[in-house]
C-alpha cells in the first residue's frame, strides 16, 4: 500500500508543477505582448533595440520552461540533456556565423569591385505603353470588337 500512496503522491505534486510552469509561461506571454505593443509606437532607436533584447530572453526563459517541464528533460541525466543543448547551441551558432559571413561578403564585394551594384539599389526605369507590342494589342483589340459588331448584326 505504500506504494501506492507515494505514487498519488508524485502524481499530485506533478500536476501542481505544471499548473506552476503554466501560470510562469503565461505571464511571461502576457509580458512579452505588452512589451510588443508597447514597442509599436516607439522612436528611440536604443530604447527599441532594448525593448527587442528583453523579448529574446523571455523567449527563451519560454522555451526553456517547455523544453525542461513539457519535454521532461528537468528529470533526466545531465548526458542526456548535453546530448540535446550542445549540438543545439552549435547549430544556432552556425547560423549566426553563416549570417556574418554573408554579411561581409557582401559588404566586401561592395568596397572593392567598383563596378557592382546591388540589385535592390538599381532603379527600374516603366516602360512606355505606346510601342509596337501596345500597337498590336490595341489592334487586336478593335478586330475583336468589329468581330462582336458583326455577329450582333447578323442576329
């Protein structure tokens, strides 16, 4: 019998445990919104930036919460747990870095070869409705009005 009751035991403290992470995402949540909202009407550039930094961090206290409780690695051993963040932390800095290095490329190809330009500052010139090509479908235009006109008549 004991064992039974330590085992309700553990199931009711893991439901409070998770009414506690779920109460703690949903503040962070709300916070997260006010913040979002309130960084809309902004004009200080610093404080913007601030604003955005603030957000990253709550998402990220977010995603450890749902990693740690929902996905129950809080529980596991701390290999296992290596076996996940480690290879995930050098993945998001593959990304940043491959961001960087594109970057300066970039930047690079802009400062030493004179001749290029990046397509988005290229301006594009409209072009005119009046050539050959507006001609031409004006033409086939009329011929296939004068063609309508000719079968309303027969009717």
């Amino acid at each position: 019998m004991s064992h039974t009751v330590g085992h309700e035991e553990t199931h009711g403290g893991g439901t409070s445990e998770i009414k506690k992470v779920t109460i703690i995402l949903s503040v962070l949540t709300i916070i997260e919104l006010v913040l979002g909202f309130w960084m809309i009407g902004m004009e200080s550039e610093g404080l913007r930036l601030a604003v955005k930094g603030t957000i990253i961090i709550l998402m990220l206290a977010k995603a450890f919460y749902i990693v740690g409780y929902f996905m129950h690695l809080k529980h596991e051993i701390k290999n296992l747990i290596m076996t996940i963040v480690v290879p995930l932390a050098l993945f998001i800095w593959f990304i940043i870095a491959f961001l960087a290095d594109g970057n300066s490329f970039r930047n690079l190809r802009n400062t030493y070869d004179p001749y290029f330009k990046e397509q988005s500052t290229i301006k594009v010139e409209k072009k005119a409705h009046g050539g050959t090509h507006g001609a031409a479908a004006s033409h086939a235009d009329s011929t296939t009005h004068e063609s309508k006109e000719a079968v309303e008549n027969k009717h």
